[in-house]
C-alpha cells in the first residue's frame, strides 16, 4: 500500500521551492495556504483546503529570521492538528537553535531543545531534519525524528568535477564524521583542523596544522556556513600552504552578511550548499532523500 495516498504537502514560506520538489517527486498535493501579516506583525494563517483526516507533511526550513519561521511552523503544525489531520510530518531540514544544545556557560537557555519541545507540544508526530548540528537537542523530547545526511548528494556533486588528488578538509572536529564520510565516497584521504571559538566574544581562532596539500584539490566540508569565520580560516590556511583548488561544502548556507564574499576572497574557487536554506549557492537538492524516507 503507498503510505502517501492521503499525504498533503503544506509549504511554510522558507521552503516553497524545496516543498514543491518534493511534492513532484511524491506526487502530492500542495494544499494552497493564505499567509498575512496584520497591520501590528502578527501572523495569519488559513489554510485552503481541507486537512481532515489527511497525512500532512509541513515543509519549512528555520533559517534566518528563524524566529518569524518557528512561529510560521508551530501555527502551521497546530493548526493542522486542530483542523483533523491524522499525522503531521514536520520537515525542518535547517533546525534553527540546534547549535544550542547545552548550557554552554552557566545560566544559559537550552534552546535547541526547547524548539523540539515546542515541535511535539504543537502537535508534530515525527520531524525531519538534515544534518542537525546536534542531535542531543531531540535528547528527552519525547517525538520521533529522523536526521538524515546529505553528505552522499555531496560526494556526488564532487565526484563529477575533474579534481586532481582531491583531499577532505573539517574545518574543525565538529565536522570529522561528516568529512569522512565524504572523504570515503570520494575515495581520497582526510585531514581536520582544530578551531575554537570563544564563548563570550564568539571569535573564531583555528590552530595551524601542517596539511601537506601542496598542489592538491581541496574541499572542505561543514554543516552549517553562518558568518563564514569557520570556513575562512580553513580556507585561508589551506591557500597558504600550496592547494590547488579550494572548494568550500555546506548542507546550510545560512550565509550571514557577506560571508560568501569572503570565503572566496579568502581564495575558495567556489562555495556550494543545498536547498534546506533557499540561495544562489543553493544547487544540490535535498528533495529525492527526504523523498525517499517519506516513501518509506
Ligand atoms: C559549528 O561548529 C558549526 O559546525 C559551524 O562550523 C559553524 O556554525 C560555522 O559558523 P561560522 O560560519 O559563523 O564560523
């Protein structure tokens, strides 16, 4: 039986050309929405057509202003469940908060997981993400959830350049699993770089680290790219010390400001990420792997 035959997509304003992807490849509905802001900035919401008894699956990312697109996507889950939907799918593939995981200094709010709270207490019944920063934020938050990798579409992009002895770079250990996982698709060795941040004034410092990359294809692999700090440095240090081509991944071009602009001025030939943060860098589609969860 295709567990899809009552399932309706409903787009949130941050993933509409993402939603609609998918709704091709599912070859389900998208159910028309009316969006409004009052004259004050509150929200409406209304929903077109009918929910009842329906498989809803919410598509919207969390991006930057995260705040206005949680509450988009808590109206959106609660009111589908208020309106008789059997099932709601919440597809986040960026879970905004999920770098704050922790308490990392004392007194802080734990907010990545307050989010996940809020997912179930709307009603969510399982939620969907892409390469959360950490998955400890779903820890004691009693819904399902699957995190998926888009680290193979990735490879995959990579595997049809012509890259000469290609090596994997983590600009930092957060990103080791992801960049050897892409390092061993791609059949090329793997190296990671130390960086700290600091937790009050948030500056970025990466230790040096002799690479030995002269003359080598470079790509360095992240989750996330926010202010672009991260990658700059690696990317930096990586220039300095004789790589060929530099090419800098993401899954979540968040892309603060002009954090694309000096990536490539800190001498990255290009910057790519996916459509889980809709952008001009955005040119590998996560639609066919939520897809294919969804179909299962
Ligand atoms: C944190 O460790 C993440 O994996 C990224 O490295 C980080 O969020 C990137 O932030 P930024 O672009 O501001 O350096």
């Amino acid at each position: 039986m295709n567990t899809l035959n009552d399932a309706v997509i409903v787009t949130g304003s941050a993933s509409q050309l993402l939603a609609i992807r998918l709704a091709r490849l599912l070859g389900v509905e998208v159910v028309p929405v009316s969006f409004k802001l009052f004259p004050d900035g509150e929200l409406y919401i209304r929903f077109l057509s009918s929910l009842k008894e329906r498989r809803v699956i919410i598509v919207q990312s969390t991006p930057p202003p995260q705040n206005s697109n949680l509450i988009e996507l808590f109206f959106l889950i609660n009111s589908a469940l208020e309106q008789g939907a059997k099932e709601i799918i919440a597809v986040v593939p960026y879970l905004a908060y999920a770098r704050q995981d922790k308490a990392f200094l004392p007194g802080e709010a734990v907010s990545g997981r307050y989010v996940c709270r809020m997912l179930k207490d709307c009603g969510a019944d399982m939620v969907i993400t892409v390469n959360v920063h950490n998955k400890r934020v779903f820890e004691n938050v009693d819904i399902a959830f699957i995190d998926l990798n888009a680290m193979p579409l990735i490879a995959d992009y990579f595997k049809k350049l012509p890259l000469k002895n290609p090596l994997v770079l983590a600009p930092d250990k957060g990103a080791v699993e992801e960049g050897t996982l892409v390092a061993n698709l791609l059949n090329c060795p793997f190296a990671f770089l130390e960086k700290e941040r600091n937790k009050y004034t948030g500056e970025i410092v990466t230790k040096e680290k002799d690479l030995d990359i002269e003359g080598r294809d470079i790509v360095v692999i992240d989750d996330i790219i926010s202010t672009g700090g991260t990658m700059v440095n690696a990317v930096f240090m990586a220039v300095k010390q004789g790589a060929r081509d530099v090419y800098v991944a993401c899954v979540h071009p968040i892309l603060v400001g002009d954090a694309r602009l000096k990536i490539l001025n800190a001498g990255a030939k290009d910057l790519i990420g996916t459509d889980s943060v809709p952008s001009d860098v955005s040119i590998i589609s996560l639609a066919p792997l939520i897809a294919s969860v969804l179909r299962s």
